[in-house]
C-alpha cells in the first residue's frame, strides 16, 4: 500500500511546488481574474462597442440602459453576452500575460521583491513594467480581440443594412470563419492585426496606467498585522482597482474608441458613417464631423464596464495569489 500511496504524495508536492512558482502563480491568477471580471461586466462591454462603431444618426442614442434594454429586446439575454465566451478565451491569457511579464519585470529587471516587506517599485518603474505588459498583451492576444469585436457588432442594428449583410445577420459567421475570412480576404496576418496600432497606444497607456496607479494606491492601504485577508482588505482592493481603472481608462479612451472603429472598418465602416485612411485622419475627422464629445463617445458605458471590472480583477488575483501561494 505505501507503494502506491507514496508516490502519490509526491505527484501531489510536485504540483503544489510547481504551482508556487512566481510566474506559473501570476499566469493562472492573472488569467482566472481577466476571465471572472469580463463576464461580470459583459453587458455593458457589448454596449460600449456598439456606442463606440455607430455613427451619430443610427439606433443606439439614448443612452446606456436604453441601449442595454433595446439589445435585450432584440436579441434576448444571448446578445448581452455575445461575444463573451471568445472574450474569455481571449482575456485569461490577455490578463495572465499582463500579470506574469509584471512579475518579471519586478524579479528580472528591477530586481524588487514586492511581495515582501522590502523596497517597493517607484513610479517610473511601475509605468514601465505596465507598458511593457500592456504590449505583450495585446501582440499575444489581439486577434482574438478583432473577432470579438466583430462578433459583438455584426448582429447589431446600427445602421441601414444592404440584402448581403441582411442575409449574414440571419446566420452570422462564427469564430473560426471570421477568423479565416479575415486571414484570406484582408491581407493574411496584417489582416488579423488590422487596427493593432490605434490598438496599442490606447492598450499601452492603460496598462501602464492602471499598474501604477493601483500599486501606488497600495502602499497606503493599511497593513493587516497577522498578515491574513480580512473583509476590509477586499473592500480596500476593490476600491484601489475601481480607482485605477477608471483613471487609466478615462485618460486613454480615445484611442480605445479608434481600436473599435478600425476593427470593423473591413466589415463596411461607409454603412456605419465613417472611413479613416490612418490614426491622424481618424482623430481629425472625428474632430470635425462628431466634435469633442465624439471622441468620448461611449466613455459611460465603458466606464461602466471598465470600473468593477478591474476592481474585480485586481480582488481575484490578490486573492488568488495568496491561496495559491499558501497551499
């Protein structure tokens, strides 16, 4: 019997070992938080891309809710979440990337060790590492970002539709066919990274963003002296990501809104109202046909989609990390 039982106990140190490890830590923390914050909040991630594509005379003006309840209406609870099994897919290693290249940079670069009680990161580092995570995130995942995004406006009513598009809404192509539809008809794998530069300098900054402003947040939370989680510290976590993603995505939104619309500009951005031959054009000619607040169009929404969001995340991968690293 001791044959059999102790090499079990092994295999079961050997997991427990490997699952210790920083960045296989930071990898499935990271991953688990993207996936439950993105699901939470997928109503209002749906609404905010129809927001952001639509032009200035289409369906979607009165407002979020409104907005919420008319897709509701046309598409049942199904088209509040459409898109979001690809979105999860997309976002675990989005999300565990961001988080492990972190970790790295704390470890490897900076040589920090911030899960201890010594030096924390400044600043500078911080902005940093989250710019370099912000990058690898979205090179790693964007693809999938593209035909999320696709998925999530081509049953949509934003505009007057021609009998082709009609006939696609009836029976709307999957993940697979936008996925090699993209790859064949729109130049290969430029095709599956259309609008990864608008992409970036809203990603890039974000992440930078909502890294630092959280880890700044962080060292004045008060320090819990037995060195357990307690309700308060969720309560405290919980408002530090709500406060650093609201700021990061406030400051950045117009280029997030730019990912969006060059997303969907192969699937006919003239229907939709608007055509842009590069990221200057665009912002000029935003500028000129929708006004400031074009730029800022759908900010609600996101914010709504953005602030629990990433207050749920950064909950669930603090809390996440330390069961990890206390099993």
């Amino acid at each position: 019997m001791s044959e059999v039982i102790l090499p079990a106990i092994e295999e079961e140190n050997q997991l427990k070992n490997f699952l210790k490890q920083d960045t296989n830590v930071a990898f499935l923390a990271g991953g688990i938080a993207g996936a439950i914050s993105r699901t939470v909040v997928s109503p209002f991630e749906r609404v905010k891309i129809l927001l952001q594509v639509q032009s200035s005379t289409t369906a979607y003006n009165k407002g979020l809710f409104d907005a919420i309840g008319q897709v509701y209406k046309e598409e049942n609870i199904k088209g509040l979440f459409r898109g979001n099994g690809l979105n999860c897919i997309r976002v675990f290693p989005y999300s565990a990337v961001q988080f492990v290249v972190f970790e790295g940079c704390k470890k490897h670069i900076f040589h920090v060790d911030t899960k201890g009680k010594g030096e924390q990161l400044n600043n500078w580092q911080r902005l940093f590492s989250g710019a370099l995570c912000g990058g690898c995130s979205v090179v790693a995942t964007y693809p999938l970002d593209l035909v999320r995004t696709r998925l999530s406006v081509q049953t949509a009513n934003l505009s007057k539709l021609s009998k082709s598009r009609a006939s696609d809404i009836a029976k709307p192509p999957g993940v697979w066919k936008l996925l090699s539809k993209a790859y064949a008809e729109e130049g290969g794998i430029m095709g599956l990274y259309r609008g990864v530069w608008p992409t970036s300098l809203g990603i890039v900054p974000y992440v930078a963003l909502n890294f630092a402003v959280y880890e700044q947040l962080k060292e004045f939370m008060p320090s819990d002296e037995n060195g357990n989680s307690s309700m308060r510290d969720s309560l405290y976590k919980l408002s530090m990501g709500a406060i650093s993603g609201g700021v990061a995505q406030t400051i950045t939104y117009p280029f997030d809104l730019l990912r969006r619309r060059f997303q969907v500009l192969a699937m006919g951005g003239n229907e939709l109202g608007f055509h842009y031959n590069s990221v200057w054009d665009a912002l000029v000619t935003i500028g000129k046909t929708e006004g400031f607040k074009g730029y800022y169009k759908g900010l609600t929404a996101n914010l709504f989609k953005v602030v629990p969001s990433t207050a749920v995340s950064w909950l669930v991968y603090e809390l996440t990390w330390d069961y990890m690293k206390r099993w």
